[in-house]
C-alpha cells in the first residue's frame, strides 16, 4: 500500500491544526463537566466528546473513558443509515441510547449534531455522559435485569432539538426518568458542550479555510496511519490466543461466561476475533458490537499503539470479528445494563495473548471491572429521593521493570475520578468509615501487582443498595512466573450475627447503622517470585503494601 503525503501543505500548519481539533474537544469537555448537574459527570468525568468529519471519522476526541474510543460515529452513521444524509439539518440535535446502536447501557446517552458552513455538513459534534437514572424498574439501574425492557427508557434516534427548538422527545425524558431536574440539566450540558464544539470547528474554518482543513486532516490520517501500521509491523507474524470467565451473569450464579480472544498479525494488519464467546446472556453482561469494537480498540491503544493521538486513522490496521447472538454482539432483546464487565476482561486478554510476542510490552492482568456500589433511598436530612453510583478502586498489573499501580480505576475507564468522601458524605446519608489499600492483594513476583483498596459505608438512613462486583473466579493473573492476584471481596455488617457476603445484589434493603465493606482485588505480578529483591520486600512492608506474613510465607522472607 502506497502511501502519499499533501505535498502542498505546511506541515507546520498541519500541527497547528491536529492540535487545535484536540484543543477543542478538550474545550467540549471542559464545557460539558462544568456544566452539568450530577456528581457522577461533573465530580467523576463519566462523560467523553468528540469531533467528526463529515464521513464521521474522528478528528478529536477528549480526554474521558477509553472505553467509548472510536465509539460516538456510530451514532451520527445510525441516523444517516437509517434517513439518508440528506436528513442533517443546521440547528438539529439528536439523542440516542438504544444498547443495540451505541453498544452500551441505556444510562449512556450520546447527543450529537451536524455542524453546518455555508448550508453544508462540515463535521459532527458528539458528547456522550452517564445520566444517573433511565426509568429503569430499579432506581438508577437493576443488577438483575433479564431483557432490555426492564432497563429503561430507550431512545433512538430521534431529533432531540429541531432548528433550535425542543421537540416532544425533550417531555418524554422528563416524564421517564426519576430525577428530571438532574437529567435535563446534564442534557441541557451536553447541548453546551455541541455548541462550544460548533464554534471551534467554525473558527477553524474561518481561519484556513474549508479546503485546508480538510488537507490537514487527510495529512493527519495518513501520518497516524503510517504510525499505525509501523507497530503492528514491528510484531510478529502469527496467532495468538487467550481466554477467560466471568463469574456469572447476575442471573445463573454458577454459570461462568467464557470470553475467547483471537488476535492475528499479518505484516502490517491485524485482526481481533471474538467470536467464540459465550453466547448472549439471561442476565445483563451483554453488550452491542459497536462497544465490543471500542473495548477492543482499547487494548490495541493500550499494548501496541498508545503514543498516537486517536483519529481517523488510528485503526486502518485493525479489524474485529464479532458474531452476532454473543454476549460481544447482543441482539434484543438482551439486557446491557452492565455491558463493560466482559470488556474490562477482554482489555486483559489481549496483553495476554500477545505476552510471547511482546514480553517487553505487556503487563499482567488489572483487577478489571468497574466493581459498582450504587445506593438509592430516601434522605431525611433534605427530604428528599437520592441515587448515587460509585466505581471502586483496585489493583493494575505488573509489567517487566515494575509493580503495578495500586488503587487504579479500572482500564476501561480511564480518566473517570475517584468521587471525593466530602462530596459524597454531604449528599448522601452514609458514612465512610475506612478507605485504605487492601494489603497483600496484588500478586507476587519480581515486580508486585498493584494492591486493591477497602472502603466501608455505614448508612445512616435506610437505603437499597446494589453491587456488581467481578473477577473472583479469574482473578488479575500474573505473567512469566508472577502469581495470581485475589479477587474482590464485599461483606454486609462484617461480625454481626446478620453478616452476609455477596459479589452481587440488586437493591438490596440495609437500615441505617447496617455496614457495607468493600475490598477490590490487585493486579497480577510479573516474573520470579524468588527475583524480588529484599530491599523491596522490605519497603513494601514499611509502606504497608504486604505483611510480615504474608513476606514470609510467599518470598521466604
């Protein structure tokens, strides 16, 4: 493959502009974040943006959750699949959260609109955040939900504002949703963050001009894409193979999920092919094909490629295979609700498959799922209803040259922000007593995997609480002689005579003065065990990463 660069084009020019689309989407962000309503946007950055050209590839894309990477065009592409392009209209805005289409739960809302110069389609802005509650049969969404129906209100696409004004859609979220005021204020956000993206890519255009931009932009592809393929041509030829299970589906509790991953690299391409995983689900793991795409494009940025901006030419090399009916590529009426469990999994497996191929790369396993604690109830301080929606922190592997992080969000998330106890402490009727690292839950080896943490609620008013914790059965594994991590742990009123432990519980009634006591598993280690040095034996002890114990039982201390 030939490839040719614009040679009347200044390359200076040619930075000024890849940044600038970059600086705008950051502006997008920034906008949307500061904008919004809820806690879990503005405090937490479950949010992301981007900009698209008018073939709706990625020109920028902020900062936010790997986890939608290359993900928000298959919106603005569903409507003109669905309309014709001729049904873009200046002044339009449109809203989508339908499973199937955007791949994610219906929580995830991606409202976007085409950017008009001129009377013609110049490019696309697109924002996507997580709105708190959907109408769900559970408030704020169900762990136990068995079809898409259950999880709320589902929309798309359909025209959210038309020439500027609101359309009938804008009523039907208010009358669905449980929290209105909150919803339509972060709606009212997203619709800020369009607008601030309109305004950078009319800038731009005034600036240089329809003609140069778009050179600019053809020159970045190809610049990205000759990046691109450089790195999966450095790889090896062949195939490479890993697989794992998720604890169940919420559903059939002693069912694991297989995922199988499949990664082939010839020259310059690669292909990543899941269609051997477990087929859709009773329970809601599932996920559509756009998201498994996006999750796997995340473990391709991660191992192979992670130096390069992500455009529209970041993943020419690449292509997916994903089967329809699988818990990768679910059809409805399968429920999603907790579509990013698999995810998490399927980013691990990807370093493991390609650990023979590129040792000097890869890490081990990350404690890799979100493990959510939502809370809901009624706060008698304000008088008011409450929904809250937590990840929790845990341990990343280790890689060769060293220890994994500890207290990590998880890979699939990225940028998404630990909610401050202040924050949450003021706004909801619960206490956390300890929030501390989970020592000697990473893995052992020459280089230690990340620990998890421990975080214990107390509430003080009766509430219903829900848990989708994973990866006990396949814990974060460890890589070239490094040891397993342990998985997560959660313990109801721990020492009382109603203890009870779950991974899992949807709504489930606590009391006030009742305890919920989280503990996250680590990341995987990496290498000998008998390599580590005692020096850092010792410093793990004194900065209380492991235990006297637990020194002299794994490393012989």
């Amino acid at each position: 493959m030939t490839l040719q660069a614009v040679k009347t084009l200044d390359p200076v020019t040619v930075e000024i502009i890849r940044n600038a689309l970059t600086s705008a989407a950051d502006d997008m962000n920034a906008t949307l974040i500061r904008s919004a309503y809820s806690p879990i946007i503005y405090e937490g950055g479950d949010c992301v943006v981007a900009l698209l050209d008018p073939e709706h590839r990625v020109l920028g894309q902020s900062a936010g959750l790997p986890l939608f990477l290359g993900n928000l065009e298959t919106c603005s592409l569903a409507v003109e699949e669905k309309y014709g392009r001729e049904v873009w209209k200046d002044g339009d805005i449109w809203v989508l959260n339908d499973s199937y289409l955007g791949g994610t739960h219906l929580n995830d809302v991606t409202i976007f609109a085409p950017i008009f110069d001129d009377g013609a389609v110049v490019g696309f802005a697109a924002t996507r955040a997580h709105w708190m509650d959907m109408g769900s049969k559970d408030v704020g969404g169900s762990m136990d939900s068995i079809d898409i129906f259950q999880e709320g209100f589902r929309m798309g696409p359909v025209k959210l504002l038309e020439a500027g004004v609101e359309t009938s859609v804008v009523d039907l979220i208010r009358t669905n949703v449980r929290f209105p005021y909150q919803t339509i204020g972060d709606m009212h956000a997203m619709i800020a963050a369009l607008r601030m993206g309109k305004t950078r890519i009319t800038e731009l255009v005034r600036r240089f001009g329809l003609e140069q931009l778009n050179a600019a932009r053809d020159e970045i592809f190809r610049q990205t894409e000759v990046i691109e393929r450089e790195a999966v041509r450095s790889i090896p030829d062949g195939v490479y193979k890993a697989e794992g299970v998720l604890d169940n589906d919420g559903i059939n509790l002693d069912m694991p999920i297989p995922i199988k991953l499949t990664i082939t690299v010839a020259g310059d391409t690669i292909d990543f092919d899941v269609r051997d995983s477990s087929d859709q689900t009773v329970g809601p793991v599932n996920c559509g094909i756009a998201q498994a795409v996006s999750g796997l494009r995340v473990g391709y940025k991660l191992l192979i490629s992670p130096h390069s901006n992500s455009n529209g030419g970041s993943f020419r090399p690449m292509t997916t295979q994903v089967r329809e009916g699988s818990v990768l590529g679910a059809m409805a009426p399968a429920p999603c609700q907790w579509y990013f469990s698999h995810l998490g999994l399927l980013i691990d497996l990807v370093s493991k498959a390609m650990a023979v191929a590129m040792p000097e790369r890869v890490t081990a396993a990350s404690h890799g799922d979100s493990m959510i604690i939502t809370t809901a109830g009624f706060d008698p301080r304000f008088g008011r209803n409450f929904v809250t929606m937590e990840a929790t922190l845990g341990g990343w592997g280790a890689w060769g040259g060293s220890d994994g992080e500890s207290a990590m969000i998880n890979n699939v998330n990225g940028s998404l922000k630990d909610l401050p106890i202040e924050m949450l402490e003021t706004r909801y009727p619960f206490r956390i007593n300890e929030y501390s690292f989970r020592p000697n839950s990473g893995g052992q080896g020459q280089w230690r995997g990340g620990n998890g943490v421990v975080r214990e609620y107390e509430f003080l008013a009766d509430c219903a609480v829900g848990l989708w914790f994973e990866r006990s059965i396949s814990p974060a594994w460890g890589l070239f002689g490094g040891s397993d991590a342990q998985g997560p742990e959660v313990v109801i009123n721990p020492g009382r005579t109603d203890e009870f432990a779950t991974l899992k519980a949807n709504a489930r009634k606590v009391k006030a003065g009742d305890i919920v006591r989280l503990a996250v598993g680590g990341g995987g280690g990496f290498g000998d065990v008998s390599k580590r040095s005692r020096k850092d034996i010792t410093n793990d002890i004194d900065n209380g990463y492991i235990t006297e114990d637990f020194a002299r039982s794994h490393y012989g201390y």
